[in-house]
C-alpha cells in the first residue's frame, strides 16, 4: 500500500476529529473515567485490528490511551491507517459509558 502525502494526510484527518500528524503517523489521546473502561476499549480495538491484520501502538498511562497509527511497511502514514483509526472512532462511539 501506498504510503501517503503530507497532503493527503492533512485532508483526510479533517474526517477525524482529535487525530494528529505527529512523528510519521497518526495520533489520538482518548480519557476514560475509569481504568478499565480504557482496558476495556483496548480489548475491542485489538480485536478490529487483529480483523484487519494491521496493528496500532497503543499507550496507556491510567485513564488515558493513546493509539498511534503507521504503515510500517510502507514507511510511513497510509489508506489502512485511515481505515483503522476511523474503526477505532466508530468503537469509540459505541462503547458502553
């Protein structure tokens, strides 16, 4: 897969709200009120991205998780990153609490 522009990148993290451009990938902080509440959006984000075949960092310091998004392989920021984080906000949305 293609890696993307900086352009490209740009215009399509218009679509997601919160995610940034940072260190040849894109980023998102999600807070939860409680620990396991952000365990337990871990949980359902690797299973999507083991669906997917492609893997996110994921960071978590107590009530916060932090998901990064490259393409290692393509070197960089490409579609399946975009497709991943738009999953990842999708489960966000319909979590419980």
């Amino acid at each position: 897969m293609a890696k993307l522009s900086a352009d490209e990148i740009a215009q399509k993290l218009k679509a997601l709200p919160g995610w940034e451009y940072k260190d040849n990938a894109i980023v998102k902080l999600f807070r939860f009120k409680e620990f396991l509440h952000g365990i337990e959006f871990v949980q359902k984000v690797a299973e999507i991205a083991e669906a997917a075949d492609h893997h996110p960092d994921i960071l978590i310091n107590y009530t916060r998780v932090t998901f990064t998004c490259s393409t290692h392989d393509a070197g960089g920021v490409t579609d399946k990153d975009f497709k991943l984080a738009d999953n990842i906000e999708i489960a966000f949305k319909d979590r419980d609490g």
